[in-house]
C-alpha cells in the first residue's frame, strides 16, 4: 500500500463514482453526501450480502500520525456495540484514500428533522445519554457532537437515534494542529475545555448536549456571533439566558437540568453520562410544573449577556498587535476610554482569541479605594497562575526565578520552599535582580506558544508596577509577549506617573495605543437587540436611549437592567415589551440608574453590600463573614440577591467581585462617614486576627478607620514591605502615612523610626532633596550618637551620589558616631562614600586605602551588598592616577561578577570603567563596545543613571570615532537624563562636551549656552576634578575657535587645579593642548615646554590620544617658526596614533595642517591632493565647520 502525500491538492485526488470498487470489496452505489473530511457513499457489500455507508476520507485532512490514529480509533470504535451508536464494520485504505465502513442508517440526521416539542427533545436526549454512557466506559469520547452526527429514523416526535462519527474527530486533529492550537468539533457546540485546548473527557460530549438540547427545546443557540470566536468567548464567559425565556412552559427541573450541562467548568457539571440520564429520567417521573411568574429581578437573567458589540476595527488592530507579538517582536497595546465603555469586555476577546491560539494568558487589576499593594497586578497574576498549578508544574514553570518570585507570592515559598534569605544587595541591584526573574519567568512562559499578560485599570497602579511593567517591556524586546493594559484617560492628569510613561512608550514607539469611544446611534441599537434577544429595536427606542445615555454600553445596560427592574420593560407572551417611549422614566445618570437598581434591594441586601464595597471590588467572602454580625447564610441569601440583580458575580475559591467599579463606587460613597470608618475598624480588626501578614490591606483600613496606634503599626509595616520588594516610591507613600500617624500622636520615637525609614526610601528613589530635608527633621530627634551616625549615613550617601558637597560634613559625623562593633557595614558604606570625597578632590591613593580597609570589613563576603557599593570605585580611583591596566582589572571583575551574579547595575558599572579607561588610552573603538553594553543594561533595566552614563560614553566614542550626528544625539539624551536626576558631575561634563560637537555642526548659539551652563555648573559644584574637566573641555573648544589666549588660560586653569595632587588623568590632552594655545599667542618656548611635557606623559602612560596630540602640537609649533618639513615629519606621527585606532576627525585636523605645511613648503599638488583627503574625512564625520573653512582655504591658493 503506498504512502499517501498529504500535501497533495484535493482536486488532485482521483474523484469517486458510481461502481467504484473501494478495497476491493465495496462498491459504491449512490452518494449520499460530502462533509470536513471526506464523501459518504452508499456501498454494497457482496462479502456479507448486505448494503453499507462507506466514507472516503480526503488524506490531505491527515498527516501520517493522523491516518494512524484514524484507523486505530476507527478500530476502537468498532468495538462497540450499541443500538444508539453507528456500527463501524471496516476501516482501512485503498490507495492513497482512507475509508470507513459503518452500518447503513436509512435516515435523516438531526438538523434536517429535529423534534418540535419538548417531549421529543427529552427521547432524543435520553437515547443520546445512553449512547455516550457506553462509548465513555468504553474509553472513547465524541468530541464533536452536534445534530449532524445524530441520525434519526421513526416519527420525529419519538425518533430512534444513532450516534455517527464517534472518535473521527480525535483522528482528524493532527500533531501540528494540536501545537497551533487548532479548535476541535463545531464552534457552537464546543465546550470552553476544548476551545482552550486543554484535557478533555467524558464531560465535553455533556456540554455538547447541553448546547442541542438547549436548541431543541428553545428553538435557538445558547451563544450567537458573527464568527467562531465570538461564540467561543461567550461559551467561556457568558452565562446562558434561561431557556424559559424562550419557552415559557418549560419546567424549571428540565431548565435546571439544561444549565448543569452547560456549566462553564467540567466539575460542575455531571459526573458522567450516566449520572445525567438518571436524573433526566427522574425528572420525567415529576408531575407536570406550570410556569410560574417570576420575580422580577429574574427577568435580568433573559438578557443576553456576553456579545460584544461593535469595535471591529478596533479589534482587528488589537489582532494585528498580537500577531506581531506572535512573529517575537514583545508589544504593548493600551486600551483607552472613558468608565464603562467596555475596556475589559473587549480585551477580554483578545484573551479568547489568544487562549485559542494556545497562548498562555495572565490577568491582573488595579483597584481604587484599595490598599496599594506593590506590583499588585503581576502579584495577582502570578497568584492566579501558582494556584491553578501542581508544585512539580509550578517548580518547571518558575525555574531559577522561583526563589525571588517568592518575594511576591508567599503561596510560592509555601509550597515550594521554604527557601533561604537572599543575600543583601544595594537596594537597586536587588530590584533588578527581581524584576529580572519575573523576566525569566515570562520568556520561559511565552516561548511555546505565546503569552498575554493583561492588566486591568492600570490608572490606579503603582509606580512600582509601572516600573516594572517599563523593564519587562525593554527586557523582553524578542519574546512572543503582549501586554495589554486599559486605562481611563479620563483619570489622567499631567503628574500622573501614567501620564509620564505614556509619552516616554509614544516616545519609544513601543505601544499601540486603540482608543474606545462611545458607541453610534447603529451599535446603539445593535447592543440593544442582543441584549434583548431580538433582530432589531424600533427606532424611537433606540433614539432615546442613545440620547440619553451618549452611546455608553454600562450605561445603556443599567438603564435597560433599571427599566425592568421598575416594570417598564416588561416579558409578555415570551416577548419583551416595554411601554411607550414618552412614558420611560430613564435615569439621567449611570449613578442614578444604579441607585434606581439598588432602591430595589433588601435592607440586607445593601447593607451588607455596603461592607462589600469597603473591602474591595474583589473580596474573599471569609472576610465579609469575619467583618460582619450577620450568619454565614444571611450574608450568603443577601450576595444571592445581588446576584440575581447581576451587581455580584461569584469566583473561584469563594471569592466574590462587584460586576463594575461604578456599582461599588456609588456603594461606597453613599455611606455615611461614620459607618464607612467604623466598617473600616470592624474589617481591620478581623483582618488583623486572621491573617496579619495582609499588611497593606491592615494600613489601609486602619488609616481610613482614624485608628492612629493600629495605623502607624501597619503603615510602618507596609512600608517595610514595600522597601523589600523595592517598591520605593509605595515605601515613600506608606513612611509618610507613618509619619503622619506618629506626629498626631505626638510620639517622638515613633516619629524618629518613621523619619529614618522615609529618608531610606526617599535616597533610594534618588530624591536628594527630599531625603535631606527629612534627614535634618529626624537629627534633631535622635538621643544616641548611633542614630545620629545612622541619619547622617543616609544624608551623606545621597549626597555623594549626586556630587553634593555638603555630603562631607554628614560622612564625617556618621564615621565618628557609627559603632564598628555593632554597626559594621554601615560604617564600611560610610568608609566607602568618604573614599569618594577623595576621589573627587584628586586624592586617589587616600580613597584606593579607605576602599581597601572598607573591603576588609569582617564578614563582607557576606554582605555583597556592601562590596558591590565599594568595588567599582576602585576602578575609577586607579583610572584617574592613569594606572588603567589596575583600573581594568578591578572594571573586568565588576562585569564577570556582575553577569555571574545577575546583577546589572554592578555589571554596568565595569562597562562604564572599562569604555572610560579605553577611551582615556584611545581605543575607542573597544571603548564603544563597553560603551553600548553599559547604556543598554540601562534602557533594559530602566536606571537612569545607568543610561545616562552609559549615553555620555558612547557618545565620546562616537565623536572621536568621527560619527558627530550619531554621537550629538547620544549626548543630547544623556544630557537630559543627568539633569533629571540631579547628576550634577555629569551634566557639567556633558555641557562641554556637547558644546564642542554643536560648534562642529555650526549650532553656535546652542553651544555657547551648554559652554556657559556648564561652567557655572562646575563652579556651584565645587568640585577639583569636575573643575579641571570641564576647564579642559573649553580650552579644546576655544582653540577650535581660534581663541588662543581664552584657550590657553583654559588649559592652565585645568593644570593648576590639578597642580599638587595626585591626578594625572586627561594631563596629557592638558599640556598639548596648551602648547597649541601657546603657539597660536605666539609663545613658542612655552608651546615647546608643554609639548615635550605632553609627549612624555603620553609614552610613559601609553595614552594613543595624547600621543597623536603631542605630535600635533610639535608639528603646529614647526609650522609657526616656517620649520615644514619637520611639521610635516610630526603631522606624519601624529597620523600613525591617530589613523590606526580610527580617530578620525583628529586624523582630518591633522590632515588639514598638514596640507597648510605642504602649501607653505611649495609642494602645491600633494597640498591639495591632502586637503581633499582632509575635507572628505570632515564631510564624513560630519565637521561641517572645520570643513567648511578647509574649503574657503582652498579657495585662496
């Protein structure tokens, strides 16, 4: 038997007839028809004498595993034996064609004559139990039931069913298939299992059933929708209307009977077939029910729920997003609009689509008059995902982000830990070592088959989950990724922290924004039909409501939900009706029709919705029962009500939510404040006694409740919290929650503790100002020199960090007050931070001691938190004393163990050493490379400061690489990013460097106004080798621009500030530079004198810049005194530093003096043959000064 190719076209295959001969036994006598796999004939079988269907199986339908499984279920099958199941006889190939043979049902199947009575929908129901009762025991579930597949004979009242097709639909589903997450069975009859791809038995044959029977005996599908996926996500989320809504005589067992089998989740279905076919038949064994009126809220319970209207084009930009993400390109797409306009109905098909595709899928939400839990939206995802999980699922799942991820989860170290502490880093390092786990952790989930991660009402969220949320979108740039976040612009305001990462990700162009308006007068009317269950409205109707209502879905839900619930929409004759339209009373607003709705409720019912909305909009119901005087029942008949009023929907693990915000912000705010505040105590208390490590939640009530006492203990905690998870900025908030509890109950060592903890957090969130504020305040509280050395500490760090001299003064008193026995590492940072001081007044060997005895604190191997702060300085100390291969080797250890440990920031740091030391030594091009590895840690994870100096060093590189366009641009954003930081050394070197670039392309005012800014910068600073770098940079400009004595008192203020001390760094760019100053006023001895200087430096240190500047330098001076040809020898040097390690708009300088040399010489050909090659070199580099005046010269010979 030959291989069948399954890519080969079906009009390919050979088609059959008439007479065929299938295997050579069957031959086909009339075709009965075609269905997704393959025709049906009817065949004869003159082995047994007797007359069978034969299907011929199309093989492009299967791949070879899929034939395979098709015989073998086919075989499986055949096993069994029931009246109510199709026989299958023969199963098998002829030629490249698969066929089944099954026993011949002389009949029409069940969509061609379905039974019109209840009655008739009850046998057919039965038969069809029965039927997949055995096939179940047997092992063999349908997969695909639906009316096609039911073949009936006899009276179409008690017709005699026979159940087809039993296992081809596994068959049909090929290895690859399954991996695209390709959907099985009919769309409409699918269980939400299915659509999802996950594990499937006996039960999604039962919800089949549940979707036929709901259409035998209601005369229409449970769920409708322009396409498959809009009817997937209602069998995943929207709760059928009662079939009684359509028929009213229905008998409400039966109706039970249906909704059970139509269950969302297997478990709350039946067991098995069985067990439904025995309560089917005791309902049958019931008398007769009437229909009995209803109440009226139940009439809520007809309205068909769950279809989204409008927005497809919106949607399909959504689409287009996520099949982006799909290609591995991670996007974020942000969905905007007003409260109520549907945000989170139409993310939520996005989530259905992707779940079809196979995607994972997490979700999580910000909430208002909530506690603010750090991170909230990832925690709450990253819940969802551990609860649902095996511990052996969750252990592969997280991998090595396992350990750090339990910082969030506590469910996490609970079942998987307990694991140890993690070693203490400096704060930032420990963020990103956190935020890069839940970075792993999202790659890892994704790679299969993609990931959503979705994050509801993110106008609420912490700045912490938008600083993560910033990382994870730089960190996961090529992973198979959306984040999909939605947001009320309407909350927004200019400083909110949203409103700053919208116009940095526009910035960025790493978001699509799809903003939702208010529907139009046609979807108006559109979502009106479906929730009524009808074709249309008439137009009056629908004018009025969208009138009223401005086209907002909630609201025109809630005025529908209003009008029913005030009998003026009514059901008559299993018809909705309504009064006329002049005679609606329809609430002016979507408060005043939820207010309608609530007016409705018991007095239990509300009050115990008013507790509800003070715990959240999602709440766990053992918190309601802990925080309330009513039974268990009563609270549980009350919810009841509120969800039949569809205001409450119940969850998993007895967990409830408001249906929208808008019904628990009404809920909330009309409360008395007397009752809100003691619901606040009640729910605190009981919080307090049950699960006390709910810190956030405990600050929050105790804060709104005015308990002090309780609210400086939990405030305090959060903060703590907060700070552990390096959520700063929520630490900040919760500290100052606890300072205001600690001043009003006029505590001063509460006070003290309160202080101290602000300004933590306040210098690590990089606020110098504010810590020093806050700092001065607790000084004048502490009592004991060990508290006083613990404030100064912190002062004196923020002020080192950002070049604040008085940080000297606080670093000093923290040395003379820390207690090395009890303070150790405190004092180690102190050491370190006054190591700095020293490096900034150019006495490197006292900082190179002071870090060394830092480093040799006991115990620092176990504290690498505090070797980390202390390391990278050393590298700067040895660069600055020019000893760059000691500072190389201390940069390589901060990479090594950096990229070791997975700490960034420490990784980052060595990149920076390492490109400033081999720039300093002209390898600008291994300088570039460290460069770009150092600003891209920094854009990866979100450290300005990182970016920052990562920016101003690849920007030197790319200006004495000769790429001045590219480099401006670098400087520019990292000019910007200093001066939002308050990185105040940085910004003055920044100011001077830039200025010279922007006079290269002709920006002259810009220039002049970065040379002023920063030299007052510099001057305010304070600082000597701030001082001496800046000077440098504006001799080097001012000798560009012809001004020889500005440029020469320049480089001597730069030489004197560093007379006497032990910095030699830049000292050879120093003198040669002066000595081109000296030669232009005509000082030539002088000019001599700091050349000879120069070049010595520059051989002795093996610095190739100043080399090529030396030589520069002598080469100008001999061209001054008419001495050419040895110009021309020392331009030729210069030439050989500089052309090599590719300086290139040096080597132009060079080349340009070098044709004036030439020119003056007499040798006018190679003159002008080395000012083009001069001239080409600046165009290239973008000089276009320099050039510019090359070409006037030329134009004078």
């Amino acid at each position: 038997m030959s291989e069948f190719d399954p890519t080969t076209p079906i009009n390919a295959l050979p088609s059959r007839q008439a007479g065929d001969i299938i295997a050579g036994r069957y031959r086909l006598t009339a075709w009965l028809g075609r269905g997704g796999m393959g025709e049906v004939w009817r065949a004869h079988d003159p082995q047994l004498a007797r007359d069978v269907a034969v299907k011929v199986v199309s093989p492009a339908a299967f791949d070879t595993a899929g034939r395979a499984r098709l015989l073998r279920e086919a075989r499986i099958a055949a096993s069994l034996n029931h009246p109510h199941i199709v026989a299958v006889h023969d199963a098998g190939e002829d030629g490249v064609q698969p066929y089944l043979v099954m026993e011949l049902v002389l009949g029409e199947n069940l969509r061609e004559r379905p039974p019109r009575t209840t009655e008739g929908a009850v046998v057919v129901a039965k038969q069809v139990l029965d039927a997949l009762a055995h096939a179940h025991a047997h092992g063999v579930v349908h997969r695909d039931l639906k009316p096609e597949n039911l073949l009936a004979t006899g009276p179409v009242e008690t017709p005699r069913i026979k159940l087809s097709d039993l296992g081809v639909a596994r068959a049909s589903a090929s290895g690859s298939e399954t991996a695209q997450g390709t959907i099985l069975g009919t769309a409409n009859y699918l269980s939400p299992e299915q659509a999802l791809g996950g594990e499937i038995d006996g039960r999604a044959d039962l919800y089949a059933l549940g979707v036929l029977l709901y259409e035998l005996i209601a005369g229409r599908l449970p769920f409708t929708g322009s396409d498959a996926l809009a009817v997937i996500s209602q069998h995943l989320h929207s709760p059928p209307s009662p079939p009684r809504a359509f028929r009213p005589d229905l008998s409400p067992a039966l109706e039970r009977f249906v909704l059970r089998l139509l269950a969302k989740a297997p478990e709350q279905r039946f067991a098995t077939a069985a067990e439904a076919a025995k309560e089917l038949e005791r309902i049958c064994t019931l008398p007769a029910v009437e229909a009995n009126a209803e109440p009226a809220t139940t009439l809520l319970d007809q309205l068909v729920r769950g279809r989204m209207v409008g927005r497809a084009s919106e949607f399909e930009r959504l689409r287009e997003v996520w099949r982006s993400a799909l290609a591995g390109r991670a996007q974020l797409a942000l969905v905007s609009g007003e409260p109520g306009v549907g945000k989170t109905r139409f993310a939520r098909e996005l989530i259905v689509a992707a779940r079809v595709d196979g995607a994972a899928v997490l979700m999580g939400g910000c909430y208002e008059f909530e506690a603010t839990t750090p991170y909230l939206p990832f925690v709450e995802a990253l819940s969802a995902w551990a609860r649902g999980r095996s511990a052996e699922s969750m252990r592969s799942g997280l991998g090595d982000a396992a350990e750090e991820l339990a910082r969030l989860v506590p469910e996490i170290n609970a079942r998987l830990g307990p694991y140890p502490p993690i070693s203490s880093l400096a704060p930032h390092e420990e963020r990103l070592r956190l935020f890069d786990a839940f970075a792993r952790f999202l790659r890892a989930l994704a790679a299969a088959r993609g990931l959503v991660v979705m994050l509801d009402d993110v106008q609420w969220a912490d700045t912490g989950t938008l600083g993560l949320l910033r990382y994870l979108l730089r960190q996961l740039g090529d992973s198979r990724v959306l984040m999909l976040a939605a947001y009320r612009e309407v909350e927004l305001d200019r400083a909110h922290p949203l409103a700053a990462a919208l116009v940095e990700w526009n910035r960025e162009r790493i978001a699509t924004r799809i903003a939702l308006g208010r529907l139009g007068r046609a979807d108006t009317d559109a979502l009106l039909a479906t929730l009524m269950g009808q074709e249309s409205v008439t137009a009056d109707f629908g004018e009025v409501i969208h009138r009223e209502t401005e086209g907002n879905p909630f609201f025109i839900e809630e005025v529908v939900k209003s009008l029913i619930d005030q009998g003026e929409i009514y059901r008559e004759g299993g018809e909705w009706q309504r009064r006329a339209v002049h005679e609606l009373a329809i609430p002016q607003s979507v408060k005043a029709a939820i207010g309608r709705r609530l007016d409705k409720l018991s007095r239990e019912c509300i009050e115990t919705l008013h507790v509800a909305a003070v715990l959240g909009k999602t709440f766990a119901f053992a918190d309601l029962a802990a925080s309330s005087e009513r039974s268990e029942d009563a609270l549980l008949d009350a919810l009841d009500e509120a969800a039949t009023a569809q205001l409450m929907v119940a969850r998993e693990n007895e967990t409830f939510a408001f249906t929208h915000d808008k019904i628990r912000e009404v809920l909330y705010e009309e409360q008395n404040p007397v009752r809100r505040r003691r619901s606040h105590q009640r729910i605190g208390e009981a919080i307090e006694a049950r699960e006390p490590s709910r810190v956030e939640d405990l600050a929050f009530h105790f804060m709104h409740s005015g308990d002090l006492e309780r609210a400086y203990q939990w405030t305090t905690a959060a903060a703590e919290r907060a700070q552990h998870v390096f959520a700063l900025d929520e630490a900040a908030q919760y500290g100052e929650r606890a300072r205001e509890c600690a001043e009003a109950l006029n505590d001063p060592a509460r006070l003290l503790v309160a202080l101290r903890a602000l300004a933590m957090a306040h210098s690590l969130r990089g606020d110098t100002p504010t810590t020093l504020r806050t700092c001065e305040e607790a000084l004048k509280l502490c009592t004991t020199a060990t508290e006083r050395g613990r404030i100064n500490a912190i002062a004196g760090e923020a002020c080192v960090r950002v070049g604040r001299a008085e940080g000297e003064a606080y670093l000093a008193a923290a040395n003379r007050e820390l207690d090395p026995a009890t303070q150790p590492f405190e004092l180690a940072i102190v050491k370190g931070n006054i190591a700095r001081i020293h490096h900034y007044r150019m006495e490197h060997r006292r900082a190179i001691a002071l870090l060394h005895e830092a480093l040799a604190t006991p115990g620092i191997e176990n504290a690498p938190w505090v070797k980390f702060a202390i390391v990278p300085f050393l590298a700067g100390s040895h660069q600055h004393l020019c000893e760059f291969e000691e500072s190389m080797r201390w940069a390589q250890l901060c990479v090594d163990a950096g990229r070791e440990a997975r700490l960034p920031g420490f990784e980052a740091s060595g990149h920076e050493f390492m490109a400033e030391d081999l720039n300093s030594i002209g390898r600008f091009r291994e300088g570039l490379e460290h460069a770009h590895a150092d600003l891209r840690i920094g854009e990866r994870t979100g450290s300005l400061d990182r970016e920052a100096w990562g920016g101003w060093c690849v920007m030197w590189s790319l200006s004495q690489l000769g790429d001045l366009v590219e480099a401006i641009g670098y400087g520019e954003r990292a000019y910007q990013l200093a001066a939002e930081i308050g990185e105040s050394r940085l910004t003055c070197i920044l100011s001077l460097n830039h200025a010279w670039m922007l006079w290269e392309r002709n920006r002259e005012p810009e220039a002049e106004a970065l040379l002023r800014d920063g030299a007052e910068r510099a001057r305010q600073l304070g600082h000597g080798l701030t001082l001496a770098v800046v000077a440098l940079a504006r001799a080097q400009l001012e000798l560009r621009k012809g001004n020889g004595e500005a440029a020469y008192a320049a480089a001597i203020e730069s030489i004197e500030v560093r007379r006497g001390t032990e910095n030699l760094v830049s000292m050879d760019q120093c003198q040669a530079t002066a000595s081109m100053a000296a030669t232009l006023c005509g000082r030539f001895d002088m000019a001599e004198q700091h050349a000879n200087v120069a070049l010595e430096l520059s051989n002795r240190l093996g610095l190739i810049f100043g080399l090529g500047l030396s030589h520069l330098a002598f080469g100008l001076l001999a061209a001054t005194r008419a001495q050419f040809d040895q110009a021309i020898s020392a331009y030729d040097q210069a030439l050989a530093a500089f052309e090599p390690h590719g300086i290139r708009i040096e080597a132009a300088r060079v080349r340009g003096a070098r044709s004036r040399a030439l020119e003056a010489a007499g040798r006018s050909a190679e003159a002008a043959a080395e000012r083009e090659r001069a001239m080409a070199l600046f165009d290239a580099c973008g000089v276009t000064r320099e050039a510019a005046e090359l070409r006037a010269g030329a134009g004078e010979h």
